[in-house]
C-alpha cells in the first residue's frame, strides 16, 4: 500500500471537511445547504488548482481550512425523529 505525503493527506481531509455538510432539515434549509455545498465546492477546486498550478499545498489546506471556517452551516439540521424509547435510553 502506497502512503500519501502527509501535506497531500491534509489537504484531502480538509476537502472531505468542506463538502461533507449535514442534511437539511426543510425546503428552505435544503436550499441553503445546496448554496452553501456550492460555495464550498468552488473553494475546494480553486484550492486544488492552485496546488496543481504549483502553489504550497500546506498554504493551500490551510486557506481553504479557513474559507470553510468563514462559512458554517447555519440551517437547521435533519434529524431522525426517535421513539419514546429511543428518547428513554438517552
């Protein structure tokens, strides 16, 4: 098995980061999540040119750190509803 360079592995993690948002839990907050996804996805490969251009990839993995830090999710989040017994045992 191949071991990837520790800057590479960061920089993957930061971009498994910025696109893995939870679900939304309405209409409204799918539209926000899609807009926010949308955003982020255009950081991540702006990100991934710019390494692929030359760039640092540890300048890189922290911009993009960064970008996603300056852009939370602020919808409502789904959750499962639970039973009384799953509620209970909590």
């Amino acid at each position: 098995m191949n071991a990837l360079p520790d800057d590479l592995r960061a920089l993957l993690a930061a971009v498994v980061e910025a696109l893995a948002l939870p679900l939304a839990d309405t209409a409204a907050d799918h539209e926000a999540r899609a807009m926010l996804l949308n955003r982020r996805a255009s950081d991540a490969q702006i990100i991934i040119e710019a390494v692929l251009r030359g760039d640092r990839i540890t300048d890189c993995t922290e911009q993009l750190r960064r970008w996603t830090a300056e852009r939370p999710a602020t919808y409502q989040v789904w959750a499962p509803e639970q039973t009384e017994d799953e509620e209970a045992q909590r």
